[in-house]
C-alpha cells in the first residue's frame, strides 16, 4: 500500500505541516528528498550531517509519531546525508540510526531490560547514557564568553568527582552551548580509562522517569538506578521549579552521589539565586562547587564557531560570507547554526555556490532585515567619525586626499547597505552624479584589493558599520 516513497513522504509531510510552523517547515523539511521505500524502511536524503543531527535532536518525537501513523509502528526512517567535500563531487552516504523507538516508555533506566534498543554502543555496564558523541571538547570553540566554563568542565572531565567543582554548575541563556559542554565532559570522562558509569538526563526526562516510577510502583528501582552512576549530568534543572515531589527525589539522589564521591554537573538557564521555585536547601546545595556562566559569544568566537561548523561540514564559504554571519547573528550559537543550515540548505536547494547574495537572502527571511537600518546618513555619520572628517566635508567640493577617501568609502557603503539609486547616492554627496558614484566604488575595489592598509580600514569600518546595525 505505501509502494512509492514520494506518496509515503508527501503524506508525511503533510502531517508534519501542521505540527511546525512554516519557518521550521521551510528550513527543515523543504529540502529533504524522499528517496526509497524498502523492507520497511524509508530513506530520505538531507542536504548536510547536521541538518540530520538538528532534525534528530529537534523533530525526532515528531518524526516518529508521523512514521506511525502514516505509514506504520513497524516503520522506520532512515537517512541519506549529502557530503559537500567541495569538489562537486556530493555523493550521499547513509546513516543507519532509526528514530527511537524506545520513546514510548521514554524512559531510560527501564529501558535497562529492553534488548531491543538501538543506540547499543554508547551504553556501559548496561545503563542507556545517552551522551551525544558529536558533543566534543575538540569542537566546542573557545572564547571570553565560555572560557570559566570550559576550563572548569574540562577540569572536572579529567577528574570527575575529585576536584572541588562538585557540583558544577552551568548556567546561561538558550543556546549559549550548556547541553554541548556537559555532554562534551562526559563523553571526555568515557574516553579516560577509568571505567565511570556516566548518566546524562535532561531534568524533564528525570522528572518523567520518576513519574513513571510512582505510577508503576517502582521507585526502589528508580533511586538504584541514580545512586549507582558515578558521573550524573542532568540538563536545565530550572524545569524542576515547582515540582516539590521530584526535587526531593533529586535531593536525596544529589546528597548521596555527592557523599560518595560521585560528580554530579547541572546546567540551567539562570544562575541559582534566581531559581526561585526550588526549595532552599536544594539551591544551597548547588553553590557548592562552582558555578559558571555562559555569555553571548562576541564577534571573534561567532567567525570561529562558523569556521569550523563549515569546516566539519566540509563545506567551503567565502571569508566575506562568514563574516556577514557573524557580523549578523548575535544572539546566541543555536541560531547561528540555523541559519548555517538554512543557508546551506537554500544553496543545495538553488544548486547555486553559497555567496554574500545569498547569505543576505537566507537572512532577510529569517532574522530582521539589518541592512534596512543602515541608512545614509548612519554611514556618513559612522565614516566621518571614523576618519574625523566632517560631514559636510564629506559632502562639499573638497579634494584633500583624506577627505577623498573618506567620500568614496561612505558611497561605497551607501551602495553596498542601501537600496538607492546610483543618482540618489550622488545626490546625498553634495549633488554629484552617478558616474561619480560609480567611480567611487571602483576606486574603492581596486584600492581594497591591493592596499593592505586600505582594506583594514574598510574591515574596521564595516564592522562598525555592521555592529551598530544590528
Ligand atoms: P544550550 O544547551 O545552552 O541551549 P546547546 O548546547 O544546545 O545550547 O548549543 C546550541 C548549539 O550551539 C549546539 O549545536 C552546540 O553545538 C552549538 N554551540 C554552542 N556553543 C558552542 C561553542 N562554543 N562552540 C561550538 N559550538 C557551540
Ligand atoms: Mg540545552
């Protein structure tokens, strides 16, 4: 009945649609390409292996549930993954790694008697740890934002339980990069030789997991389940505000391991004296050991994280294009991978090379439009005070070689940032004509391509210009 993997996606899509609103259908889901439907399985082709691995962490329950009711529990979804290894040669390879079909009892330590899970080779000593392997120190880029945090997990990755950091405590705004750290110590404590039972939990899960415990009556099995791991890692531990029954049982669970020598490492999205629906004696517990914030990350640590987003991804883009993403995107690490992702995606979906143009078109529909609120007289005034000129200088009859340059650089950027006219532009410059203006934009290019000292003041100048806009 499903014998066409077009029919079966497009049904499937069609669900999918109304669970995600049409930005996350867009991105996500538009460039996937059905490709077969065999032996039960349906394979689909994603443009990148992130895009696998964020539709994974983000869709995956989705997935699943669309995969059963369209087609059946017995199917599973596999995926194809084009590899962009920059030679135009992109030959898909696939990743056998199903949805999880353990979500129903959505519950890992019960799990423990289910041989028929999937992930077998990330478990010890037959706990279901559940570490992201791709969460790595290796690849969680440094900087002023993250450097505490990083070096104190770090610390406490080569010597869980023994340092004073215990517990530690992550804590800063969404995708700021907590769930990456904590699961990069993990998997840095797995790669050592001593054997530690390491158990990561998102504080949502744990307070399912013991919901379920209460309802099956099976919470003996619940607390061994905890008070055995050596390494306890749970996730966004604001979700426990309000909830009094499972802050007990972490309570009790946190006082044990802690007494034992266990390591345990908590994040969450404020700093403890903030969490103000947890019991006292539970946030007093936490300050412990240390606590470490997470910050924006500045303008340098974005061109890094894109660097080597791109470079894991094995795609190449322009210096120009990674520093429009960064110059662009500051809020936070997740959404400058999304919009990585939606750039990439748009690029193999237009077959066109990844360009500034394109960039700016990926932008424009997902963040607001910068180059809008960079109007004219905002890049006269930025040019002027940047090269202490005047802008009536700038504007007036002038040939004083400073002041030359200072004009065709503000027209430069007045055609770049805006939407004018050439002869709007000339306009705006003391009524000077568009050839002028022409001119001035390519005295502006040859000048950048071979004047070393001219092309840093134009870097400078653009990061300012940039900067402010956003
Ligand atoms: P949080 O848990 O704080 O909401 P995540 O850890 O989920 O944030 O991070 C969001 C995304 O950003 C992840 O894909 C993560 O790999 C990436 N990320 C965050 N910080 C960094 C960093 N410093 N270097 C590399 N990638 C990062
Ligand atoms: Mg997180």
């Amino acid at each position: 009945m499903h014998s066409d993997h077009n029919t079966a996606w497009s049904n499937c899509l069609s669900k999918i649609k109304d669970d995600v609103g049409d930005q996350g259908f867009e991105t996500w889901f538009k460039p996937i390409r059905p490709l077969k439907l065999e032996n039960n399985i349906l394979t689909i082709q994603v443009p990148s292996q992130f895009f696998y691995e964020y539709l994974e962490e983000h869709y995956v329950h989705l997935l699943r549930d669309v995969i059963d009711s369209q087609l059946g529990r017995d199917y599973r979804l596999e995926y194809s993954v084009v590899v962009d290894t920059g030679d135009g040669s992109n030959k898909p390879y696939t990743i056998k790694l199903p949805n999880n079909p353990s979500r129903s009892s959505g519950n890992g330590f019960k799990s423990k008697s289910n041989p028929t899970r999937v992930l077998d080779s990330y478990e010890l000593f037959g706990y279901d740890i559940r570490l992201n392997p791709s969460y790595t120190f290796d690849n969680f880029i440094e900087g002023d934002c993250n450097r505490l945090a990083r070096s104190a997990g770090y610390a406490v990755a080569q010597r869980p339980g023994v340092t004073s950091f215990n517990p530690l405590m992550l804590y800063g705004g969404v995708g700021l990069g907590k769930t990456h750290l904590v699961q990069a110590i993990g998997n840095e404590i797995l790669r050592g030789t001593d054997k530690k039972v390491v158990h990561y939990v998102s504080s949502e899960k744990f307070a399912n997991q013991f919901f379920d415990a209460i309802k099956n009556n099976n919470i003996q099995e619940f607390s061994n389940f905890y008070l055995k791991v050596d390494v306890l890692i749970i996730d966004d531990v604001q979700f426990f505000e309000g909830k009094e029954k499972t802050q007990e049982i972490f309570f009790h669970i946190f006082n044990h391991l802690h007494q034992s020598g266990s390591q345990i490492i908590m994040t969450s999205d404020r700093p403890p004296k903030d969490l103000n629906g947890l019991m006292e004696r539970l946030v007093s517990r936490f300050k412990w050991g240390l606590t470490a914030d997470l910050q924006q990350p500045d303008y340098e640590t974005r061109i890094a994280i894109i660097n080597r987003k791109m470079q894991s991804d094995g795609i190449h883009i322009p210096d120009n294009v990674v520093e429009y993403l960064a110059y662009s995107v500051d809020t936070n690490v997740r959404e400058l991978e999304g919009v990585i992702i939606s750039l990439i995606a748009n690029a193999s979906l237009v077959k066109k090379e990844i360009d500034l143009e394109l960039a700016k078109q990926t932008l424009k529909s997902i963040v607001h439009d910068i180059d809008s609120e960079v109007g004219i007289d905002y890049i006269q005034k930025t040019v002027s005070e940047f090269f202490k000129v005047s802008i009536d200088e700038l504007k007036d009859k002038t040939r004083k070689k400073e002041i030359v340059m200072a004009r065709q650089l503000a027209m430069y950027f007045s055609k770049e940032y805006t939407n004018l006219s050439l002869k709007s532009i000339g306009y705006h410059f003391g009524g000077r004509d568009h050839s002028t203006v022409i001119h001035a934009v390519q005295t502006v290019n040859d000048l950048y391509d071979t004047d070393n000292s001219f092309k840093k003041s134009l870097d400078e100048l653009r990061k300012k210009l940039k900067l402010k806009a956003i």
